[in-house]
C-alpha cells in the first residue's frame, strides 16, 4: 500500500501537472471547439486509454527500453508526430464545413480511437511515465507493480477529469463562435494548424 502523505503529495503534484495546457489538452479544446462538446470527452477519455497503456507498459518494462533504446524512440517519436501532422493537414485541406446542420465533423468513436493512438505514440508520455512513478513507489511497503498501478490508474482518473473540464469549456465556446460564418471558414484551419504544431513540437523534442 501507498501511504496517505504519499499519496496526498503526488496528487497535487498531478492536478498541478494535468491542468497546465499541454499536448493532451490543446487536441481535446481543438476537438471539442470544432465538432462539440461529446467529441471533446471522447478525445480525452482515448488519452486516458492511452496512458493506461502507458501505465502497464511501464510496469512491464518496455518503457525502460524505449528510454535506453534511441532508435526505438526515434520510431516511436516520428510516427507519433507524422499522424498529427497527417490530422493537421487533413483538417486545413477538408473544405466541407466543420459542422452541417448541427452534425459533428468527426464522430465520438472515431475521435476516440484516434486519441488514443496519438497518446500511445507520444514517447514523451512513456518515459514521464517512466521517470515520474517510481518516485513514488516504497519497496518496503508492497508490490511495486502494484504501487506503480495505482499511481497511474491516480494520473489517468486526474487527468480525464482535466480533459472532461477542458472539453466542457471549449465546446461552449465553440458552440457561440460557429454561429459566425467567417469562423467556421478559418475554424478547420486553426484546428488544423494547432495539431501540426504540436506533432512538429513533438517530432523535434529530444531524448
């Protein structure tokens, strides 16, 4: 078991941590800007998947391999970014509205599916994972894997709540800016050009 003070202190190290606008946050705002509120949740809860993923990845260990293995994380990184930056330009090329008749452009399930291949393919999420748990993990108080698994099912659960808040907020917003024509015109542009930044950001990080 983990104890309270533990526990308590990597908490608020994580609300600190997931509610300052990241790569996570800029997608599920860009998601739920352009297609609503429900797209939006969708897109946080596939992060979440994806960082469960992460989660059991770091117990097994093979994020400790991508950490010690630069080709492996050369592949990983350059994929991750390449389907941004694919995401990006699919959005600024699509010239059909962002919303018809009250219609989300992208579908829950799809906007799901691919967040959670976004997040699986972000290295820098692995080796956070990596770097950051075990910190917190007492080998005197139990199984490790076990302490490692309730310290990431702790950042997912933190970490859904902040996209959920995000999603929320941004849907709002999106909801009074597509009344304007000239907004929905640029909006698949901007949404676009948020996901090439942050695929080009995450293609240029380093180890």
């Amino acid at each position: 078991m983990i104890d309270h003070a533990t526990l308590i202190t990597y908490v608020l190290i994580v609300l600190g941590f997931v509610f300052i606008p990241g790569p996570a946050t800029l997608l599920t705002m860009a998601r739920a800007a352009s297609s609503g509120t429900r797209v939006g949740i969708a897109t946080g809860a596939g992060i979440a998947v994806g960082d469960i993923i992460h989660t059991s990845m770091a117990i097994v260990g093979l994020s400790a391999i991508i950490a010690t293995s630069a080709l492996l994380f050369s592949i990983v990184k350059y994929a991750g970014a390449g389907f941004l930056i694919y995401l990006g330009i699919r959005a600024m090329l699509d010239k059909a509205p962002i919303v018809l008749n009250g219609a989300p452009a992208i579908s829950a399930g799809r906007a799901f599916r691919q967040a959670v291949l976004t997040e699986v393919l972000n290295p820098k999420t692995a080796l956070f994972f990596l770097a950051f748990l075990p910190q917190f993990v007492r080998p005197e108080h139990g199984s490790v894997a076990f302490q490692l698994a309730t310290l990431g099912v702790v950042f997912v659960m933190l970490g859904l709540l902040s996209t959920v808040v995000f999603a929320v907020g941004a849907g709002r917003l999106g909801n009074l800016l597509r009344r304007h024509p000239a907004v929905v015109k640029w909006q698949g542009k901007v949404v676009g050009t948020i996901y090439c930044a942050v695929g080009v950001r995450l293609a240029l990080q380093e180890r």
